[in-house]
C-alpha cells in the first residue's frame, strides 16, 4: 500500500511501496481556490492528485481526485486543523512503482 499526505506547510509527502517527500509551498498571497495553485502529483498507475495546503482557509492539507488510476482506494478526509495528521490522506493498492509532482500545471480544454 502506499499512501500521499501533507506535513508541515511545506511537505507532500509518500510512504507505503516507496517513501519520499517533495517540497510545495505557496505563500499564502498567492494561494486561491484554483487547481494553478495546488501540486499535481501524477502517479505509476495513471491517478492524478491535486494537492495544496490550505483546505477551508485552516492549516489543513487538502487531496483531491483529478483522475482515478487502477491502484486507487481512496481518500480519507481531514477537517480538523489539530489532527494528529492534518491532512487528507490517499491511499493506492500495491503496485505503485513511482510518483511526480508538477509543481505549475495547467488544463488544456
């Protein structure tokens, strides 16, 4: 199993089949609500994430499904700022081999 999270408010971090962390951060004069802002994590399976710190204006780190891969389970929400892990949290079946993170992306409609 592997799963993706938040740390600090500077840290995306994956654990599971292979462990490692990318450094995202975005000062908060240029966080929005739009996915420019959020990290895109593409992973071995063809999922990708958006991932940004800062879920409903608290110190939270929000995972969003932009694209469902083969080795998805799930998302388990977070809400509480004072959680042990304050972040929401992906989880993938076994087989993920790596993980990028785009760190500027855009939608080409």
């Amino acid at each position: 199993m592997t799963r993706v999270y938040g740390a600090s408010d500077d840290l995306i971090e994956f654990d599971g089949e292979f462990s490692g962390e990318v450094n995202y951060y975005t000062p908060d004069a240029d966080r929005d609500e739009g996915e420019s802002k959020a990290c895109l994590v593409i992973l071995s399976d063809g999922t990708l994430l958006s991932v940004r710190y800062g879920k409903n204006e608290e110190a939270i780190w929000e995972i969003k499904l932009v694209k469902r891969g083969e080795l998805f389970e799930r998302i388990d929400q977070c809400d509480d700022p004072d959680a042990k892990v304050y972040s929401d949290q992906a989880f993938f079946k076994s087989g993920i081999k790596f993980a990028y993170a785009a760190k500027s992306w855009e939608k080409i409609r």
